[in-house]
C-alpha cells in the first residue's frame, strides 16, 4: 500500500443526512401501487397515500412532423386566409390587428402552427365574424385524411384573391347576367352547365 504523501491531509468522512420522509410516495411506490388496464393494487400502501392512475390505453399523441398538420387545424387556417382575402387585408395588416408578426399568420393560414382560443377570438373579432366562421366544415376536414407531414405541400391556396373578388362582383350583378356568365364560364370549361333552381 502507497503512503499518502505529507502534503496531502487525511481524508475526512462526514455522514449523510437521512432523507426526511416525502408526503407523496416515490416512483418505485407508484409503480408498485398502480395496477394494469385502470385497476389499482395497493400492495400496502395506506388509505390516505396518493396512488397514480394507470396509464390511459389507446390513441396516440399526435406529432406534427411525423404526421403532418392536423386537418383541423388546416382547415381553420384556411377559413382565415378566405376571409381576410374576402375583405382585402394583408397577413401584416391582420397581424398588426392581433398583435403577433405576419410570418405567425401565414404558418397560422397553413395550418403548421395550432392557433390558442385567445388568438382565435382575436382573429374573429378582427375580421368581423362570429368564431364559429372558422369551423364551418369542420366535421368533413376532420374526417379527411392528413395532408402528411409539415413542408410536404407548400403549393398554392385552393382560393386565390382574384377568384373572390370575382364572386364578388358577379353577386353585384343582375339574376339573369349571373346565368349567362355562368353559362360563358362552363362552356369555356367544357363542362355542362347546371341550372340550381
């Protein structure tokens, strides 16, 4: 055995202190103490000690890189894009409105980020219509399929500016005028023409 040299002093030894008891039980116990499928063993734990539940079988949590937007959530984003167009603002200019930057807006319009109920009854009170604008046909876009995952699509909106201001003009016009372009429109298409009465 090596001799410790002269400089350096003899190792002292200071005891631990023991723990003091938790109220709560540790994760060992809780482990011990939580049974399979929702039903839970005591295995000696008192009446008044905590015993977590078990872990909730079933779906998934939803990841939006992996999976993709939520179709939802495009699909509120995309009510927002069709009413501010519909009312000619910028994503600045409604930015500005809600007090968050114009990027957030366009990752808010595409679905990418989740928008809170704050800054959706923000929104809504900003461009002039109740928040329930936001979810009509909903319940379709929930049932459709993801669109993938974030970055996949980065095409163009399905409605552009130019297709509302149009609608717009021709829900200016005239019944009969309305027709007749209606008419012009599907026969320059090639489709038959279809008469709502």
């Amino acid at each position: 055995m090596a001799k410790r040299p002269w400089w350096k002093p003899e190792p002292t030894y200071v005891p631990t202190p023991e723990p003091a008891p938790s109220p709560l039980p540790s994760k060992a116990e809780v482990k011990a103490t939580a049974g399979r499928a929702g039903t839970q063993k005591t295995n000696g734990a008192k009446p008044d000690q905590l015993v977590a539940p078990a872990k909730p079988r079933g779906r998934r949590r939803r990841v939006a890189i992996v999976d993709g937007p939520d179709p939802v959530d495009i699909h509120v984003g995309a009510r927002i894009r069709l009413r501010r167009t519909m009312l000619d603002i910028s994503q600045a200019a409604l930015g500005e409105r809600i007090g968050i930057a114009f990027q957030q807006v366009q990752k808010q319009e595409r679905g990418k980020n989740r928008i809170s109920a704050s800054a959706l009854w923000r929104i809504a009170e900003a461009l002039d219509v109740p928040v329930g604008f936001f979810f009509d046909g909903a319940a379709e876009a929930a049932a459709a399929p993801s669109t993938g995952p974030i970055g996949a699509d980065e095409g163009e909106p399905d409605i552009t500016r130019h297709e509302i201001q149009l609608i717009q003009h021709l829900r200016t016009l005239p019944d009969a005028a309305q027709e007749t372009i209606a008419r012009l429109i599907a026969t320059a298409g090639g489709a038959a023409f279809a008469r709502d009465d």
